[in-house]
C-alpha cells in the first residue's frame, strides 16, 4: 500500500526543528510528490504559543508569539504549485493535556475556523480539515469537541472533509515523555471496538475519514484491530485511513526513523484490511532525503523500492 499523504510538523514539540525555509521545503514538497504523495496535513496551526500563522485571535487570547514566517500561506502555496490537497490543522492550546477538559480547544477553534477560512479559503488546494485534538478512548468532551469543530469546519467551507487521528490504547501507548517503552494495561480488540464505536456513533456527520496512528500495538495485533476499525468505518459511513507512523517506538531513543521492515509490515496490514488511504508522520523527519536524519534517506530509498515492486 502507497503513503499518499503527510502530516507537516514545524510546530516540533516533541521532535527536532529542522530550521528549513521556502527552498528548503518547495525541494521536500518535490521528494514527496515523486513518491505519490498528494496530500499534506499541518498537524496543527499552533501549540500553546507557538503558531504557524500570524493569528491576531490567538496573539491576543492565549499570548502566542507571532511567527516569523506564515507557514500556512506557504505551504498552501507550495500545495497550488505542486498540485498538492492541502488539510488545515487546528490549533492546541495545550490546556486539554494539562486539565483533560476539552472546552477550551473547542472555544478557541471556532475564532480560528472562521479566521483562516477567511484568510486562505481562496486556495485551490485548500481541501480538508484536520481535528487535531488527539485522544484514545472515551475521552471526556471528545465527542461534542470533534461534533462541534467538524460541523463547523464543513459549514464555513462548503462542506470540505474533516478527519481525525487518533491513537490505540495498546502496550505501546506510552508518554513520549516516559523512560520506559511499553505498559501492561492494554486495551483489547473488544473494548476498543465497544468504545470506538460510541466514539463514531456520536461524530457521525461532523468527520468523515477516521486514520489511527498504527504505532501503539505489536505488529503480530495489526491485522485484528485493522479489521476492527475498517468494520467501524464502514459501518458508520466514514472512510478508513491508517496513519503509518514512519519513526519507531520500540527505540530508547524518541524518535528516530523507522526500521523499512516495520514499515512495511504496517502498510501491508492496511492494504490487507482494505483501507482507503495511508497517511504518514511524517515525511520531512523521517523519510525526506534531506532529514536532519541520515537514515530518513535510506529509508526514502528503501521505499521507493517497495512501492517500484507495487507497479
């Protein structure tokens, strides 16, 4: 199964800042493209106060920094000139992860929402949105947060596709932030499916593509839960995405770029499963020839590989 879409990270919270400016990326948008990627996602527009826009709503409200650069209108641009879909993330406050209360990212998307729209919606490769609050199970406020954003997001945009991504409670769903690599308290296929479920029951509508990061399970499980959320996806009418992770978990060291077999063992479990599309995070660390990453490369090459043995 193709990667045809990337998450664009520049935020980099959690992962180095490569410090690349327009020449840079235009080449990286040219390196994904002769892979068939045709979809980038900004993962999200800002965190805390760090934006990728020049937001007057987010400088004012949450004291964010104004960036020195407008990513957006960039990365919109190189989309037009590559023929690229381009999918707006939604900013985080951060306020959700220290509290667990979702209220404050739905409060502050709806200004967003409006605002960018506004700002970039003349875009010819403007075409999705991308709900950025990331959760696991029957997160508290989940439902109405994606519920509300994603009916929002179609109704200022003439109905543009929304999806979200979000993890699987498995034995590798740990904090980036912990020294250890894998916990006990697991979920299983049935719980995940009961509760996804209700998940998707109550979203129905408002997202339209569903792309679990596929990290957070052993690969011996990814055919079983794939199963599982392609059943759900089609059951409740969205399409079944994968988010092929291309950093490894099963590292000491977060994060590094994927060894290609396990790459490949995810992919091929997507194609099995009978998904619509696979998805990465993403590109420009791991997989782009010129990563901070030595081994990016490699693996873009190891890629190119796999996907020639495709035709």
């Amino acid at each position: 199964m193709k990667i045809t879409g990337t998450f664009l990270d520049e935020i980099s919270h959690d992962i180095p800042h490569q410090n690349w400016g327009r020449e840079e990326w235009d080449r990286d948008f040219g390196y994904m493209k002769a892979i068939g990627i045709d979809t980038v996602i900004l993962i999200r527009s800002g965190y805390r106060r760090f934006i990728t826009y020049p937001s007057a709503y987010l400088q004012k409200q949450f004291g964010c920094y104004e960036p020195p650069v407008d990513l957006v209108k960039m990365y919109l641009e190189l989309a037009d000139k590559h023929g690229m879909q381009f999918y707006f993330g939604l900013y985080d406050s951060g306020h959700y992860w220290d509290t667990g209360n979702m209220q404050d990212e739905i409060d502050a998307n709806r200004y967003v929402i409006d605002e960018v729209w506004r700002q970039y919606g003349h875009y010819k490769s403007f075409r999705g949105w991308y709900l950025s609050m990331e959760i696991s199970r029957r997160t508290k406020g989940a439902v109405e947060a994606f519920s509300t954003l994603g009916n929002q997001c179609k109704a200022v945009s003439n109905g543009l596709p929304t999806f979200i991504s979000p993890w699987i409670d498995g034995k590798k769903a740990v904090m980036a932030a912990s020294a250890g690599l894998t916990k006990a308290d697991a979920v299983s296929v049935q719980e995940h499916e009961k509760e996804w479920s209700e998940i998707f029951e109550g979203v129905r509508g408002a997202v339209d593509a569903i792309a679990f990061q596929d990290g957070h399970i052993d690969y011996h499980e990814l055919p079983e839960f794939f199963a599982v959320n392609k059943k759900m996806a089609d059951k409740f009418g969205m399409q079944c995405w994968t988010n092929a992770e291309s950093f490894d978990r099963d590292m000491p060291i977060k994060f590094l770029p994927i060894k290609f077999e396990k790459l490949r063992l995810k992919l091929e479990a997507a194609r099995m499963a009978g998904y619509d599309k696979a998805i990465t995070f993403e590109f420009s660390h791991f997989m782009s020839p010129q990563s901070a990453y030595l081994q990016a490369g490699h693996l873009f090459n190891r890629y190119q590989e796999y996907i020639a043995g495709l035709k």
